[in-house]
C-alpha cells in the first residue's frame, strides 16, 4: 500500500510541477519573446532538470545535519515537498513576484 501512495505522490508531482512550470514560463519568459509552452513541454523540462539535479542526496543530507540515519518517514516526507511544497511556494513567490511587475 504504502508503494502505490509514493508512486501516486510521484506521478502527481510530476503533472503538478509541470503546471507551475508553464504557469511560471507563462508570466515571465513568454513577454520575454520566447515561444510559449504547454503543460507535457513543461513536464518534459522538468523531468530532464531532474534527472540531472534530482533529490536523490537530500535524505541523506538532512540526516547528517540532524545527526541520525534516514528514516522511512524522511523520505516520504522529503518526496511529498519536492512534488508539492515546493512547486506551491514557486507558484505563490510568483504570483507574487508577477503582481509586483504590474
């Protein structure tokens, strides 16, 4: 049970981030001139990011700053930031940031 909430986090993630990522390709690289992009260009873009950057080191580095080993419920926790806390603040920080320039 526990794999098939992980891999709905994940998949989620992914469509989540890539909606932030147009959204924020959207209100400050299209005005630029650049061609506009839907939501599976932005996936693809942000799977290709990932897999070069990824968080694949941040359990392991949050548990040497906390002075224990990873535990299970780290990473969950870790993966449901990465493909939700994360893109949210992204997208309030520019809708924010987008108001500002009006």
């Amino acid at each position: 049970m526990r794999g098939i909430g992980i891999f709905t986090i994940v998949v989620f993630g992914t469509f989540y981030k890539g909606l932030v990522a147009m959204m924020l390709w959207h209100w400050f690289i299209a005005p630029l001139g650049a061609p506009s992009i839907g939501l599976f260009h932005a996936m693809g873009i942000g799977l290709a990011v990932d897999s070069f950057l990824g968080s694949r080191g941040m359990v392991a580095d949050i548990a040497a700053y906390n002075g224990s080993a990873p535990i299970a419920s780290d990473q969950d926790f870790i993966r449901v930031a990465f493909n939700v806390f994360v893109p949210s603040f992204l997208l309030f920080a520019g809708l924010i940031t987008k108001g500002m320039m009006s």
